[in-house]
C-alpha cells in the first residue's frame, strides 16, 4: 500500500563538490535538476513547506555543490547545481557541469529524475540532453514547468500540452505538470510522484507479475 510521507520533516544533511563526497546509505535518492534560473530553490522549499530549507538568491546560479536533504528513513532528496545561466567563470561553470554530469551517470542510489523548467522558456539543449540522458538510463523523469502562475489560465494549459506533446519524442517514462512554488500549483502532484519512487515495485512481486503461474 502506498505511504503518503511528510516532506514538513525534511532536513539538511551535507553539501559535496562531488558524489565521492557523498554518504553511500542513503536509500534511494530523488534528484532535482534545472536551469539556474528555473526556480529550483523556491520549488524544493515549498515541497517541504520551509521557507530557507533551499537557499535562495537573486542571482541564479548560486547553488554550487550537490545539496542532500533526508525525508525519512532511505528517502533522500538531491539538489543538483544549476546549469546553463550563471554569469560566473567558465572555469567553474566546467566544473559545476562535470559534477552534475557524475551524479546523473554513476550514483547507484537515483531513483528518479525531477526537471525544473520556466514554463516562459522550456526545453532548452541542456533539459533536452538531460531528459534522453534519464530515458536510456530507464529513469523516469518528471518535468515541473515552473512559475506557472505567470501565465493566464488558457496560456498555462496550451503550454502544458505543447510540452507534454514534446515529450512523447522522448520514447520513455516523461510526466509534465505545472508547478507554481508562489500559488502552490501542483505541490500534491509532486509529492505523489515522489511517494511512487521512493516505493518501488519489490523484486520478487515484479518477477510474480511479469510472469503468470502455469495452469494446471
């Protein structure tokens, strides 16, 4: 039976410049990942109803380190660095890449792949590459189209499914929903998604329905 969990309990552990940095008993892990300027913070904070759990800034690309939040006992949340805005040295924005590009390749514990984007400017190279990078990985992928709340009502919806249309190129498990960290549009549906992934299907239960018993 699904268990709804209680993202109010969410709590801070450690920042890492890299996975080898990072603790190896954590469970499984959700990672949030996006554009410097989609949100990202704002987002994760009103999931976990806490207004500084993610630090937020004026100036995008601030979040330099991989960030791990605990939800509950083998339940992890990722906050990735953002990419592909930040007004700082190409040098470190090299190296912000490398360490995003590491996590999403080699971290065993990911569980699914949540992807930030500014409903005003979505599916941009870099989303694109990580969205087929999450598909050959047999990662599931939801897509939040941020700040929803900009747009007027007929606006959002023709958005919605302009970018849920995009996404059946993708040939894998890609959801699209709107979110708005300001009005709270779709924080449930969020929270739903992550309640799936944190329970995944047990091995023995899949094999018992991938493979009906003889009859007699």
């Amino acid at each position: 039976m699904e268990q709804s969990l209680n993202y109010r309990n969410t709590q801070f552990v450690t920042s890492a410049p890299d996975i080898r940095h990072l603790p190896d008993n954590t469970g499984i892990e959700i990672a949030f990942a996006g554009r410097s300027n989609a949100g990202k913070s704002s987002s994760l904070n009103r999931l976990c109803d806490q207004k500084s759990l993610a630090k937020t800034s004026k100036t995008p690309g601030r979040t330099q380190l991989i960030n791990l939040f605990k939800v509950d006992e083998g339940c992890h949340i990722v906050d990735l660095p953002g990419y592909g805005y930040a007004q700082v040295p190409l040098e470190l924005k090299e190296k912000w890449q490398r360490s995003l590009g590491e996590y999403l390749q080699k971290r065993d514990q990911l569980g699914g792949l949540v992807i930030l984007m500014d409903i005003r400017h979505p599916m941009k190279d870099l989303d694109q590459q990580l969205i087929y990078w999450a598909v050959e990985s047999n990662l599931s992928v939801l897509v939040l189209l941020t700040k929803a709340d900009k747009l007027k009502s007929g606006a959002r919806k023709q958005q919605l499914m302009k970018i849920r249309e995009a996404s059946l190129a993708f040939c894998g498990d890609v959801d699209v929903e709107l979110y708005s960290s300001l009005k709270g549009m779709g924080v449930d549906k969020l929270r739903h998604k992550l309640d799936t992934w944190y329970q995944p299907t047990p091995p023995l239960e899949a094999e018992a329905e991938a493979e009906p018993l003889p009859e007699d």
